[in-house]
C-alpha cells in the first residue's frame, strides 16, 4: 500500500477509497485523522493536500444513511444491536449514536472482546447507553429494533449465534455482507419474526457518495448506481 500510495500521489492523485485489507494500514499512514476513523481504527478514505494525508471512515456514515434514508427508518430513538466486535462495529458506533439511537449493545462470540469496545467507546458517544457481551447475554436485553450483522459469517454461510428472542416485532435485519441475497442471517431474522430485512450494497454506495463529496464538493445521487448493484433478497 504504502508503494501504490506514493506512486499515486506523485502521478498527481487527490484522493482515493481504500478497502480491505488496507484500512489500517491507510489510517496509519495518515498525518491527519476524523474522529470516525480514529475510534475505528481505519480508514476507507484519503486525502491528499500538500504534504498532509488526510483520513477518513465513511462506513458507518454510509450505513446510516442507507438505513434512514433509503431504507426509510429513522434511528433516533431505536434499540439497536450491533453483531461482531471487529472493524465494521467500530466504524458503524459513532455514527449510530449521532443518529439518536435510544440503545446501542454489541455481542460477539468472545464476549471479552465486545465489552472493552464497549467501554472504549462509550465515553464518545454523547451519553447514548453502550453495552458489550457475549450472544448468551442478550437473552437477558429486551427485543432490539434494528440488529445488524457486522461479523463476516455470511461469507461463509453461516449465521451468527443470535436468539430470535433479540429481534423486536417489526425490526430492521441489516447484513453488512451485500450480493448474497437472502444470507443465513437474513433468514434467521425472517424466521424470528424480522419484519424488512436488507443487505449492505447500500452502505457501500452511500459511503462511496461521502468520499465522492469529501473531495469534490458535491454528493452525487446513488439512485442509479443502487439499482444496478441490488441483488434480490431471495
């Protein structure tokens, strides 16, 4: 990365969108960082001026815009759970918080793992409630509005270990993975009584969008590029 990053720049590049399993590395190469990048620990954007690289994350921004806006459910006030402790729930917090979501929770298979997010990242998140542990403890949580599945399982077809008990009547299923169609999770989520599920081609269209505008100054319309990405979920 660091090689392509300085050939690009010294072909007279501005800016670029970085994707697995660079945006670490993209973050550290940064002089300068948002604080959605740094409390992810990534980045997917850069910018370049002079000699400062700037850093951004997009992909929690993304994900919330395709949730309230094209999807049409509004965040403020909602339970929302977060499946994974990894990149994708770091960068997907923040966002979620600023959005004025009632509840954030995070589960993962290493409940350990998922509890010192948590405490890592609640002070950041303007007094919004922030808890982290394993799948077993959400037997204990009331239903949750919106479960999204940050974990990679559904690229290998399998299902995080979530109790249909966590989904609320109604409830938003949301798999980061897109192009899968119907993911074990999704039908999980349907099976549980999930009322919309979606997949995450329209948090990579929106946050492509933000980085398009981050550098151009104008946010282009994803209509388009949404209807030609969307698998069915069947």
């Amino acid at each position: 990365l660091a090689r392509a990053l300085a050939a690009f720049r010294a072909a007279g590049g501005q800016g670029m969108n970085v994707t697995l399993p660079f945006k670490l590395q993209a973050l550290a190469a940064a002089t300068q960082a948002s604080d959605d990048a740094r409390l992810a620990g990534a980045a997917n954007a850069l910018r370049f001026d002079g000699d400062r690289i700037e850093a951004r994350n997009f992909d929690g921004i993304g994900l919330v815009r395709d949730i309230e806006v094209n999807l049409g459910l509004p965040l403020k006030g909602q339970r929302v759970l977060l499946l994974g402790a990894g990149g994708a729930t770091r960068g997907a917090v923040l966002p979620i918080a600023r959005a004025g979501a009632a509840r954030i929770a995070i589960a993962n298979r290493t409940a350990a793992k998922a509890d010192e997010l948590a405490h890592e990242l609640a002070p950041h998140l303007g007094g919004v409630p922030l808890a982290g542990g394993g799948f077993d403890a959400l037997a204990g949580e009331a239903p949750f509005d919106v479960v999204i599945n940050a974990t990679s399982a559904s690229l290998g077809g399998e299902a995080p270990a979530v109790p249909p008990a966590a989904f609320a009547p109604g409830a938003l299923a949301y798999d980061m993975v897109y192009g899968k169609g119907l993911t074990p999770f999704l039908k999980l989520a349907q099976a549980a009584g999930a009322a919309r599920v979606a997949d995450g081609v329209g948090m990579l269209v929106e946050q492509a969008a933000e980085a398009f505008a981050w550098w151009r100054g104008v946010r282009p319309d994803t209509r388009e590029a949404l209807t030609r990405l969307t698998v069915p979920l069947v």
